[in-house]
C-alpha cells in the first residue's frame, strides 16, 4: 500500500463579503481518505450579474500553505490532499468544472495579462483577435493594451507550436513548449511535399535555418526572410518550401500594428530562448514539462488528451506520462478511461455554477481534448468545428457549448442550438453588451470574415440579436 500524503491542518473561514462559494466532497468512499473539501470564491465580488447570484456558504474550509495560497491569489480556496487517490472516480460534469475553474470560466479573475497567459497554458492565435476575447471572456477589467504591451515586450509570445497551429504563450513556457514540439514540427514541416521538392538535406537544411535565426535577431518580414534565403542558396526558394522552412525554424511572430496586434502580414523575430533541433533529451524533457502544464491548465486529461492537444503519438506521451507516476494522480474517468492530473489540482464541485460566456474562436477549451464532449455536446460538434477546420465564435450555456455568435451592425447575433430560458437569454444579453463595447474600440466585426458560415446556413432552434451598450 502507498504511504497517504500528509494533509495540512483545516481553518474554518466565515461568510466572504461579495464572493462566491461552493462546498466541494470527495466521499470518502471515493478517495480512500477522510472527507476533502474545496471552496471556490471570487476575490473582489466582480463580474457579470450571472457571476455576483450564487449565495456565499457559511462556514467553508479552506487549507493553509501551497498550492492553496497559490489559489487563493487567484481568488479560490482549496485544499490540499493526500496521495494519488488511485480509482477515485470523477464525473464528466466534475470534469467540465475543473476544466472551466483552471480556465478561469467560472467567474472573471483580477490576473495580470502576463499571469493570466501562464494559468490558462496557450490560448490558441490563429486570428489575431482570438486571445484578447479569449482573455475578456476569462479576467475583470481586462486591458487590450496590456496583452499588446505583452506581446511587445516579448513576456507573452506568439509562435507555432502545440497541433502545429500558432498559439500564444508565456515566454518562460516557450523552451519547453517548443523542445517537446520539435521532433513533430521538424517532421511535419520539413516532410511535407512541397519542401521535400527542394531537395535539400537535413544538414542544408539546418544550415539554413541557422542563417534564418542568425539574421532575425530583429523583425523581419516573409519577404525579407525569403530574400535572405535566395541570397545563401544563390537562387529563390520556392514559396512553399519556404513557407515549410519559415514554420519549422524557432520564430516569434513579432507585432506589427493594428486593431489586436498583428496583422495579415506577419513579421518574425528569433525566439530568445530555443532548443537544438534532433536533440532527444531536450524533447524528452520539454514534454514532460508540456504535460505537467497542461494538466496544470486542463486537466484531468487521459493520453489520448494530452495527445490530441499536442499532435503527438500516444505511444511518446504515454511514456512521458509513466514517467511522470511520482507526480501525478490517476483517476477513472466517466466511462473508465484513466485520467492523470497533477496532485493538489484545483477541481470544484459538480454544481458549481457557470456563467453564460460568448467564446472566442478557436478557444483552447474547445480543442484540447480528445473526447471533447466536455465542453461540446456530441449533437454539436458539426455545427461549431466545421468541415476545414473552422472553429466557430460559441455560445457557453452552464459549462457547455449551446450555439453560435457572431458580431453584426446591430450588436451580437446569438444562434442557439436548443431553446434557452429567459433567465439566460438576459445573463448572453449582458455579456454581449459588455463584449461589443470591448470590440468597440478596435474591430466592431471581430471575425467577419467567417460570416460566410452563416451564409450557408447556421442551424438553431432561436436567432436573436443582443444589442450593445
């Protein structure tokens, strides 16, 4: 038998003025040990109406030390527990509540942008406009020109990373990020059809990239790299071998204007901090790093997950994860899958409330599982993750995708899947004032030019426009 983990003396805590509290159980019975408890609160008592409803409960405990003082900076309350709680099995709403506390979705924080970036692991950047929506949606008083200032400075950093895709990252994440990617990135890039056309080898290759990296010690546009490439080979590459180049070298995308950022014509810096290529044991150490964070940030997540989150083979990150057994904690999964998370994770109860919210395409939540009917209801699916690989602005009703939105001229226009009462409809009519006041000031038609999804028809059981302001 293993040796249960200590747990740390519990101190009681009175009602918390303006907070949100629910009390969480792990039945003894589950977990092998006394009774657990979790308490969940906001902070400052700030949000939406939806957030500022739930009664305060009297009388909640809550743990003293780290990682609970860790929480409680971010406005909850846990407690620690002991051992890996082998078989505790947990339910797939339980599982949707850990998710959305880790994500900050159950009720808008008061993180730094910087801190905020690191909690929620990635936060998938594909369209410029995606973070900073995916960030209103997840902390109070969220300021865009602190995310620019993040990026300028280079604390939060945009690159091509976890499922090939660009995401943004803190910058102390990025070396691990990028060592557990490499092997992939290196074979996807530099194995697909239009590079291999070049003819180059992999020791030309390197040379290249090398030269790439060497020269982008400050922004450089495609065009500029592209030239710098013609000039060592004496010849221009073809476009799409050197857009395969361009993707697997260790680049930053660098700002380059406009209303989130970055532009349609990205400029490129060299990451301050990068791995060697073929390096084993820097891939091998990077992943293990990119799964703990990941859990950090998702979990609990199965190896199929953490293998759909990062386009790894199951077959490396299963090792990665054996190895990783003193670390982490199994648990089963709804259907008897094993789920791993890291030990003292934050994991609400069941009945926790969640806020409506109006999700950012391609938001990380909606992409980072393999089973991903923990957020997207299996009916669903089909109409949010569209055939090219589209993901669709979404409506988030308790925990769960329930439509579709897209800004107009008149405000938000929301599409729900099923009917939805009117208690919610009035909470999604909040969150659309607040979100076009925030678009206001920089893009009114944040992702316009995906309407042609609705042109070709959005199926919903109620179409409504929520004004602004």
């Amino acid at each position: 038998m293993e040796p249960l983990g200590d747990f740390p003396t519990l101190l009681r805590e009175g009602d918390q003025d303006g907070a949100r509290v629910a009390l969480a159980r792990i039945p003894a019975h589950q977990s092998g040990h006394d009774t657990h408890l979790l308490t969940l609160g906001s902070r400052n008592g700030q949000g939406t109406a939806a957030e500022a409803n739930a009664t305060p409960a009297s009388g909640a405990w809550t743990a003293p030390g780290t990682p609970a003082a860790r929480l409680r900076d971010r406005g909850f309350r846990a407690v620690r527990r002991g051992g890996q709680n082998r078989g505790m099995k947990i339910t797939a709403r339980a599982l949707n509540r850990a998710t959305l506390a880790r994500q900050s979705l159950l009720g808008r924080e008061p993180l730094d942008v910087v801190d905020a970036v690191r909690r929620v692991v990635a936060l998938q950047a594909q369209q410029p406009a995606a973070p900073y929506i995916a960030l209103w949606n997840r902390l109070s008083d969220f300021d865009p020109t602190a995310l620019d200032a993040a990026f300028a400075g280079h604390r939060t950093v945009k690159a091509t990373l976890m499922r090939l895709t660009l995401h943004a990252v803190d910058a102390a994440d990025y070396p691990s990020f990028r060592a557990a990617m490499e092997p992939a990135l290196r074979g996807a890039r530099l194995g697909d059809v239009l590079f291999r056309a070049s003819g180059l080898t992999a020791v030309e290759t390197d040379a290249l990239v090398a030269h790439l990296l060497e020269h982008a010690d400050r922004p450089r546009t495609a065009a500029e790299l592209g030239g710098l490439i013609a000039k060592r080979m004496g010849a221009p590459m073809d476009s799409g071998a050197l857009r395969m180049l361009r993707a697997c070298a260790p680049l930053w995308h660098s700002p380059t204007g406009g209303p989130w950022s970055f532009g349609t014509r990205p400029s490129y810096i060299a990451a301050v901090a990068r791995p060697g290529t073929a390096d084993p044991d820097a891939a091998a150490a990077g992943l293990r790093t990119l799964i703990h964070r990941y859990l950090e940030g998702f979990g609990p997540a199965s190896v199929a997950d953490i293998a759909q989150f990062t386009v790894l083979p199951r077959t490396r990150v299963r090792g990665a994860v054996e190895s990783l057994a003193d670390e982490l904690e199994r648990l089963e999964g709804p259907d008897g899958t094993v789920l791993y998370d890291v030990r003292d994770a934050l994991r609400p109860d069941e009945d926790v409330p969640a806020p409506p919210r109006l999700m950012a395409m391609w938001d990380s939540v909606l992409l980072a599982y393999a089973d991903r009917a923990r957020v997207i209801p299996p009916a669903y699916r089909k109409q949010v993750i569209r055939v090219n690989g589209d993901v669709l602005p979404t409506l988030l009703v308790d925990g769960h995708v329930a439509g579709v939105w897209r800004a107009v001229d008149d405000g938000i226009e929301a599409t729900a899947f099923h009917a939805l009462p009117d208690r919610v409809w009035e909470e999604l009519g909040a969150e659309a004032g607040s979100l076009v006041a925030f678009l206001a000031a920089r893009d009114p038609r944040a992702f316009g030019r995906y309407d042609h999804w609705w042109a070709k028809g959005v199926p919903g059981a109620d179409v409504r426009v929520l004004p602004g302001g």
